[in-house]
C-alpha cells in the first residue's frame, strides 16, 4: 500500500488529503473483518455461522453490483474513468470491486447483524421467521451508510454525468436514475441507493432459510 501512494503521489495529478482519506477507509473497511472474522472464527469467539454468512454476503455483493459498478459493463463508465489518478494507482481496478465487496460483506453486513442482536438479541433466533424490526434496522443501517458513502466518500465517482452499469441489483440502470437529494453540491440519486434497497429483503430472507436449515433458528 505504501508503494502505491508514493506512486500516487508522484503522478501529475496531486495525491489530496481526500484521496488519503478514502484510500484509508477502503483498505481498512475491507480488510480488517478479513483479517478478523477467520481468527475469531478459529477461536470460537464468534458464532460458527458468521463466517459462511460472511462470504454469502460477498458474494451476493460481487456478484449483484460491485463487479458491474467496477467494470462499467452494460451501460456505464468504469471505475478508473470516474475517478481521479491518484485513486487509480492506489486502488487498482481489478482490486476495486475486491476491496468494495469484502468491506460491503464485513464492515456492512456482519455490523448490520451486531445491530440487530444490540436490539433483539441473537439473530439465529430474531432470523427463525420474517422480523419486521430487525429488518427495518437493516434497512436503516444499509441506507444510511451508502448515503454517507456516497456523499462524502465516493461523491466524484459517482456525481452526475459518470454514470453506473446497470447491475442485477441496480435493475434500474442509468436510465432510470433521477436525483433524490442534493447536500453541499453533492447528489444522492436512486441507482447509488437501490442495491442496498434490495439487498435489505434479500439478506433477511437468506439468513431464514439459512438458520432454518442448519436447525439454529429459535
């Protein structure tokens, strides 16, 4: 990573203290649940279920929109077209949707779940049937962070005129994508929000019939 930013920094472009900052928060978001969640596993320290939740979640991640945000492929820009050089060189593009997916399955999904079992408990038992309340603290929680995310971390990437692929959990594309909100010069718009929108019923569903089947459901 060092290598990089000095890379980065020598370009023409300058490396900001913005570019630092979500360099840092990219890294550190995804890579820390990696580093963690198999040694607490190892340990007994966390549920035998986390972690085969968490590698679903990164799945369904990778595979529902990051991969196709990345890429650009039906539709859209890719990722190095939509932001600065400094960011190209420290997040490469083939590591781009990696790096988003761990942190989307580790640092947002299993901290959704430490949310929901902070208000109802142990959610093997909360997920043995639909619960509206853990839901809509699922759905919060995932709005709420891709609303910061896209405000105040990926505002250029994804600012008007830098459109996204369409993706499986993106359906509407860039065709339908009109701007909920604007803050300080910045747009929230409906593509940004919609994969977190249907990922909230998705993810509740998959861990009841998950915990149903391994028989952990209360």
């Amino acid at each position: 990573m060092a290598e990089t930013l000095l890379r980065a920094a020598a370009m023409e472009e300058p490396l900001t203290a913005e570019h630092v900052r979500v360099i840092a928060v990219v890294y550190l978001s995804s890579l820390i649940p990696l580093l963690l969640v198999p040694v607490l596993h190892r340990r007994k320290r966390i549920p035998d279920w986390v972690l085969p939740v968490y590698v679903a979640s990164f799945v369904v991640c990778a595979v529902g929109w990051e991969l196709w945000f990345t890429y650009g492929w039906v539709a859209g820009d890719p990722v190095d077209v939509r932001r600065a050089a400094p960011l190209n060189a420290a997040i490469p593009i083939h590591l781009n949707w990696l790096l988003n997916s761990l942190a989307d399955a580790g640092s947002i999904c299993l901290l959704g779940l430490a949310l929901v079992s902070r208000c109802f408990g142990d959610p093997a038992s909360v997920f043995g049937r639909w619960h509206w309340g853990a839901f809509f603290v699922l759905l919060a929680w995932f709005l709420a962070q891709n609303v910061f995310v896209e405000m105040f971390l990926y505002h250029d990437q994804l600012a008007e005129g830098k459109p996204l692929s369409w993706a499986p959990l993106a359906p509407t594309g860039p065709w339908l994508n009109p701007t909920l909100f604007e803050f300080n010069g910045r747009t929230i718009t409906l593509q940004g929000q919609v994969p977190w929108l249907l990922m909230t019923p998705l993810f509740c569903g998959a861990l009841i019939a998950y915990f149903r089947r391994r028989g952990l459901a209360a």
